[in-house]
C-alpha cells in the first residue's frame, strides 16, 4: 500500500433510483424488456394487480380451443429474479402519495419512489343497462372472465355479445367455440364501424351470418330482464327484443385512470392519463404508457401503440431525449371468425379532398377501397374485406408514403394480367415492416447478416410478428429476399410448426406409412398445428391412402367443406352436387333429382361442368337428401374437395358427323378412375371428340382430344381469373397409354406441387419446363413411372362414396346437426325468397321484413 493510500477517502456506493411500475400486462412487460435491454439503472419494483402475470390478450380466445393459460403466459417469475426486480403479484396499488413520493398496495405495501409508470391498461367498458350485474353477465377481458363464461356456456344454448367491434367479434367466435347459438347486438348502423365504412360492413356481417352468427345493427339494449324461453330477454329501444341464456359485454374499453386521477394527475376529457410526446404525465416524475394513457386526446386500444410508448418512456428513462412517441398506426388485418379484414391508415376517407375507389363482389364475397389523396399520387387508407392478400403491399404504400402507380385501381381489381408489384426490395430500409414491436426492413435485414435464416429465428431476434403475427407474410418476403440476395437457398416451409415443404411432407408420410396428424406432429412438427399445416396433411392423407376423410383422426383436420362434404353457400346453406361422369345421365336419375329438388325446394342449375348442382340445403338435410341420391345410385361429386371436379366432354363419334373417337365414353372411364383423387387443389379434365374442341379441353387441367390415330394429351391449363391455354403432353396415343400418362402426371403433381397451387402455377415454376415434364412423364427419366402408377392404381382401388359411408356411420352423422343440443331444431334464420319460379337467398333487406313482421305478429 502506498503511503498516500492511508489517506484516500472511502468510497460511498450511491443507492440506484427507485423506479415503480404499477401494472404488469403487455405493455408493461414490455416496458421491463427494453429496461433490461438498455441496461437501466434503477432498482425497479412492478406491482400487479391481478393474480397472474402479463399474459397475451391478442390471442385470448385461442384459450377456448388448446391454448391454456401456461401457453398466454409472456414471462415467468424467473426474469424478475434474473434481473433483480421485485415483483408483487396480486396485490394491486390503492394509493399513490405525491407528497411523500410513496404508494402503497392493498396488502399494505409501502415503496417510495423516484420516477413512477402508469401500467394500469383498461377495463371492459359495461353499458350501464338495468340487468347488467346478473348471473351469467360476463365481461370479456380476462382469462378469469373467460373461465366464468365457459362454466356459464354449460347450462346455456344461446349467447349474446353486446358489441359488435373487434373485441366483441373475438367473443362472438368464443361462443361459437363453445356450440351456442350466437347473436351479436351492435348500436352502430353496421360491424366493425371505426375501422370499416357501411359497405365493408355490411359484407362482413353477410360472411358472418353465413357461418351461423346472428348480427342485430342499429340496437340499443335498454333492460335484461327475464325471458320467457330463455333464461334472459334483452329490450330493445325500437321496441323488439332477443332471449339469450349468456350476455358477454365487449363494448369497448375504459382507461384505468382512477388512481392517477386521485393523485391529482391530469386525465383527458374522455378519460385516460394526459402524456406528452415522452410519455410523461402532468408530474414529470410519472410516465403512463399503454390503453391508460391519453396522448393528444387519443387513447390507444390496440397492443402496438402501447408497445410504442413502453419504448419511449424506457428511452426516457435512461436519459434519451431524442426518443419520442409521435403516435401510431391503427392500420389492423386479422381473421375474425374465420372472414379476412384489413383496415388501413384513413379507412373512412374523412380527409378533405379525398377520392375513393371501390371494388365489390358479392359473388366471392370480396370487397376493396382505397382512400386516395386529392393529387391521385399516395394511399391515405383501405379497406379489405374477404381477401386481405394485398393488406402488407397497400400498408407500405401508405406507411412510405410512396407513389402509386398511374392507375392505383390496380392494386384491387382483379385482372387477367399481374398486377402492380411492390417487391420488398423497393421499400425503403426505414420501412416499417412490424408495428407492434417497431421492426424495419433495415432491421430485419442486419438479422438476417447475423445468421438468421428462418422466419422463426428472426422472430426471437427482433420480435417481428412474435405478438399479432399480422406481417408474418412481409417478414417472410424480406427474408427470402436477402436470403437470395446473399446466394443461399430460400425454404418453403409449410408454417412454422414444420419445417419441411408440402413435397417433403408428403415424401414422410408415404415413407413412414402415417395415417394421422398426431403421428406426424409429434415425429416431425411442434406445437399444435395450426389451420394451414392441418388441412395440407389432411389433403397429403387422403392423396396417399384414400382413408375416409370423416374418420376421428382426419374430421378435425377439414376444412369447412370437406368437414360437412357439402360447398358452404353465402346464407349458411349448402350446395348438393351428384356426380354425373361425362355428363351422361338416364331419364330416371334425372327424375331422382327433380324429386329431391321439389321436395327440399332447392335452387337448381346446369353447371358449366356438366353437372347438376343443387343450392339451399339445411345442413341438417343434407343426409336425407343424399340417402335419395345415393339410393337412386348417385355418388358424391367431390364439388366440396381439392379433387378431381369433373370430366367434360362431347358426344363425340357416337352422335357426332365430326367425331373421331367416343369422348363420352372415355370422359366416363376418366371420371370413374379419378373420382375422389385428392390434391394440392382442385383439377378439371375434359375430352372432345375432334378438333372441333367443344368440350373445351385445352382450358382444363387435363385436356384430351381425339384424333384419327388415338388420342392427344394436354396439360397445365385453366380458366379463371388467370386463363391458361393447357400445353400438348404427348400425340397420338391409345386409350391405355392415355391413362397411364395421366396416372403418372397426376401422381408427379400430386407429390411435388406446393399447397393450394394449380396445375397451371405448378407448370410455370416446373424447372426444367414442360420438356422436363416429358422426360419424367413420358419417358421416365426419374424411374418412377412404374412407382407412380402403382400408387394411383392404389388410390383407384380403396375409393369409397364419402356420402354412402357417411350415411353408414352413426358418429358422423351427428355432425350434421344444426343445433348440437336438438336434433330436431331447425335454424329459423335461413330465409328464401323465390325468383324466376326457384328460391334464392334473402337479401338484408328482405331478412328485416320478414323479422319485423314476424316481431308484430308476436307482439298482437
């Protein structure tokens, strides 16, 4: 020791600030991860207030299908450990004392504090409506009210949501989860009515009606009283009501601002804590972030803007002033009871000098908007409806605001040539690619130079998609873009939870003989599974075994129409379509159906297929209409299925002066070998009986034409939206090389071709092109042809009529049930209209009439 060590003066550790969090959801979890990123300093105390810590509110209702609450869960008491904060769950803050800088819990905990955040979020808003307080009178927030609903949901039939937003579709889905009879009471004139104009809302109640969900608009509920056939009846103010077993309340949110507002803190006109652009409240000492916080009399009802704040109040906090919150994007896209939405930037055109234009379909059931500046030049906001795939393209014209083409309807309307194409490699680096957790394009790219090649490692990296997932597609294609940037191989992995192409599933499960998606998520996937990777294994099963697709283990895997085998209509009725092979029917079938048609009153029409399809049918009268069927020696027509459709055709030489050869009778041979062959997507064949081409076979999947010398052999073509002419496979051929190349080009397609991709598009990215296509079909350049017929012959010989083995299995039968808990209740809310001496759907118009003369009569 030196002598002036003697001396020296001893070092005084100055104890950190205290720094109070009060609230632990989302936005406050999020607060604490960026602290700990930043590497604060503060010593760090979070009070919550219930008994569970943050957990993920976006996906709550998933907790109604195989989520639990472990699986919500954001974090676990071990990060407060590892980072040395003391948390106090349960226990929620009653007092907050400015004067002694000091709160205090319910439990009466007593910390002092240097700096404070408000993280108290929201509560459901309750409409003070008489009646309200009763048993089986549920909020819809949290997993404790989502607990107390499904207990209630046990004794009930039918529910009702009081409110017709975001959150109040979320329970709708929840009730329907739960097999009730749903209704959703809405004030508004129509669903949705922040985010979509009339038109927007109008379609997206037709979808959800359509899958059984009754949708009431321009309601106000004045009492719940007792019902009369249920356990409550709602009042309406026009004087009609509704009886219900179960109300859920999701009319929107209230800030958590009491305690702030006992503090004496500035709260906003319509509630919620007033902040700056630093998030700091009328005490600069305190911060409010998320749905309790007010900023330029906006409150923030939506997770990203939260997320935002909690990033500028930690940035604050660390004496960063160059961090600011400047507001959010309230843009949206999600699913809501299975119907696409997509709300962008000024969705409802309020600003001045705006232009709109509009493209609707009530077919397909689509309908776009755009909201364009005065100028013409930039998006000011959208509306998607039924199809959000243009969602991620339009959200970054509207974000960069960059130009948009010289005829901005484009991006909308749909076109026999491609569209205008925003590749991610014209957006700019500063490009916000994910909103909830402020993830660029810059951002996404460097991760990927660090080594992230996956969707999923770039999720753990920069959080992108980690919390809604909304721009899981966008951050897909900025991967593949740098990843082919760089020289390496870009995957076509199904979804996340595995990591094989659909080509490669198909090759494990064939290989591994799997007859089960339990079997192969376990062997070779994680998770659950999830709506894309199910229905592809069912449609991988069925193409390699041919197995019943009702069997237990396949039904929950179908999509809607392969879970009832019937085309699910716009008004919640089905479609019936026979099969009829060629074409060709005798007298006394077509008598079969007439009867079966005037029985049921079903809507009856000659398809362009050449086949009779019959609209309307109750979902509980489809057995009774396909046990006529089938015992009048009818088939299923697999109209429902990504399967073989039809086999059009000619009459061909038997009737025809010009005919070559019998089309009909090879357009029948064709159908009855291929009938129920599943595939990534459905396909069409046809077969004309000369050049003459009348059954048009060179628009079909699969085209044959007859020759003088045999047969001619097309591929790859289809109609639609995007028409290809089908390209000539082989010439001049007999009727069994015929059969054995369409075996082996089918069975080529069906294991190679990626989910949901048609022939036409499987072609056009075929390496090698249609010559390679000969080489593997024709002259088995891979040695599979023998493997590839055997394996079609086998799919031929183990085909069963789905519709008659249904009608032979008692368990399936039940699912054909309009109401689970009575067989014998019909759904009152199908009404047809007739038109032209047939029936047809009721418009919205003709539904309220007939509900308003419905309503008198019960009223007299």
């Amino acid at each position: 020791m030196h002598a002036s060590d003697n001396n020296a003066s001893p070092i005084v550790t100055q104890p950190l600030p205290r720094l109070v969090v009060i609230g632990h959801g989302m936005v406050g979890q999020q607060l604490l991860e960026t602290l700990v990123g930043q590497s604060h300093r503060y010593q760090i105390s979070v009070f919550c207030g219930e008994s569970r810590l943050a957990y993920d509110r976006v996906h709550l209702t998933s907790y109604f299908s195989h989520t639990g609450a472990d699986d919500l869960s954001l974090v676990t008491e071990q990060f407060f450990d590892e980072h040395n904060i003391a948390l106090f769950c349960g226990d929620p803050v009653v007092q907050v004392d400015r004067e002694t800088r000091c709160v205090k819990s319910a439990a009466g905990v007593e910390i002092s504090y240097d700096k404070l955040v408000f993280a108290t979020g929201s509560y459901a808003f309750v409409p003070p409506i008489p009646g309200n307080d009763q048993d089986f009178c549920h909020a819809y927030r949290t997993i404790e009210d989502l607990d107390a609903i499904r207990h209630s949901a046990t004794s009930s039939h039918t529910g009702v949501v009081i409110g017709g937003g975001l959150l109040g579709l979320e329970a709708a889905r929840a009730l329907r989860d739960l097999n009730l009879k749903t209704h959703v009471v809405e004030f508004s004139s129509h669903l949705m009515a922040v985010q979509l104009d009339s038109g927007g809302g109008r379609l997206l109640r037709e979808k959800i009606e359509a899958l059984g969900v009754d949708v009431h608009t321009n309601k106000v509920t004045t009492a719940i009283v007792p019902g009369d056939v249920s356990r409550y009846r709602l009042l309406f103010a026009d004087g009609s009501h509704l009886d219900t077993d179960l109300v859920v309340f999701s009319a929107g949110i209230r800030p958590h601002d009491a305690l702030a507002k006992d503090a004496g803190l500035t709260v906003g006109v319509r509630g919620g804590i007033v902040i700056n652009d630093y998030c700091q409240t009328s005490d600069p000492d305190m911060y409010a972030i998320g749905e309790a916080a007010c900023w330029n009399n906006m409150i923030f009802g939506l997770v990203a803007p939260g997320y935002d704040m909690a990033r500028t109040c930690a940035a604050h906090l660390g004496g960063q002033e160059d961090v600011s919150f400047d507001g959010a994007d309230m843009s949206t896209k999600l699913k809501l009871l299975g119907v696409e939405v997509g709300s962008i930037g000024d969705a409802l055109g309020k600003t001045p000098g705006c232009r709109t234009c509009i493209y609707e379909d009530n077919i397909k059931g689509i309908y776009k908007k755009l909201v364009i500046d005065a100028d013409g030049k930039h998006l000011l906001g959208a509306i998607l409806v039924g199809d959000t795939s243009d969602y991620g393209m339009l959200l970054q014209y509207y974000l960069n605001a960059m130009t948009l083409p010289e005829n901005p309807s484009a991006l909308i309307l749909p076109s026999d040539t491609e569209k205008p194409s925003l590749g991610v490699d014209a957006l700019p680096d500063t490009a916000q690619i994910c909103s909830c957790s402020n993830v660029s394009k810059g951002d996404l790219c460097a991760a990927v130079e660090r080594g992230c090649t996956t969707v999923a490692m770039l999720k753990v990296e920069t959080r992108a998609s980690a919390v809604c997932g909304g721009c899981s597609a966008l951050v897909k294609q900025v991967l593949e873009a740098k990843l082919k940037s760089q020289g390496i191989i870009v995957n076509n992995h199904v979804c996340e939870h595995f990591a094989y192409s659909r080509q490669e599933l198909y090759h494990l499960i064939r290989v591994n003989r799997i007859h089960d998606f339990d079997t192969l998520l376990a062997r070779f996937g994680k998770g659950y599974g999830c709506d894309i990777c199910k229905p592809v294994t069912a449609s991988i099963l069925a193409s390699c075994w041919n197995d019943y697709v009702l069997e237990k283990q396949n039904a929950t895997l179908q999509d809607t129409n392969d879970a009832f085998l019937a085309n699910l209509q716009k008004d919640g009725t089905y479609s019936v379509v026979p099969r009829i092979p060629g074409g060709e029917i005798t007298p006394e079938k077509l008598i079969v159906i007439g009867q079966v048609a005037q029985k049921y009153d079903l809507y009856t029409k000659i398809t362009g297929g050449q086949r009779i399809d019959l609209f309307g049918a109750r979902l509980d009268q489809l057995p009774l209409i396909w046990h006529a069927l089938v015992d009048a020696g009818f088939e299923t027509g697999h109209a429902y299925g990504k399967s073989m459709r039809t086999v059009k055709s000619c009459v061909g030489s038997t009737w025809c002066r010009y005919g070559v050869q019998d089309s009909t009778g090879m357009a029948i041979a064709l159908e009855q070998r291929y009938r129920g062959i599943r595939a990534p997507h459905k396909f069409k064949l046809a077969v004309s009986g000369c050049t003459r081409e009348c059954a048009e076979a060179q628009s079909k999947d699969i085209g044959i034409i007859a020759t003088d010398q045999g047969w001619n052999l097309y591929v790859c073509g289809n109609g639609g939206m995007r028409p290809r002419h089908a390209e000539l496979l082989a010439a001049n051929i007999n009727s069994q090389q015929l059969v054995q190349y369409i075996d082996r080009f089918l069975m080529f397609y069906i294991r190679t071709a990626d989910r949901l991709q048609r022939t036409s598009v499987w072609r056009e990215n075929l390496e090698g092109g249609l010559d390679y296509l000969k080489a593997v079909v024709l002259d088995d350049s891979l040695g599979l042809a023998e493997e590839l017929e055997h394996q079609m012959q086998s799919l031929v010989d183990n085909y069963v009529c789905e519709w008659k083995r249904t009608l032979e299995d008692k368990q399936a039968l039940k699912r054909f049930r309009t109401f689970i808990n009575d067989a014998q209740q019909i759904d009152e809310n199908i009404i047809h209209f007739r038109e032209r001496d047939q029936p047809r759907p009721a418009t919205l118009t003709e539904k309220q009439l007939h509900i308003d003369v419905i309503t008198e009569k019960e009223s007299a």
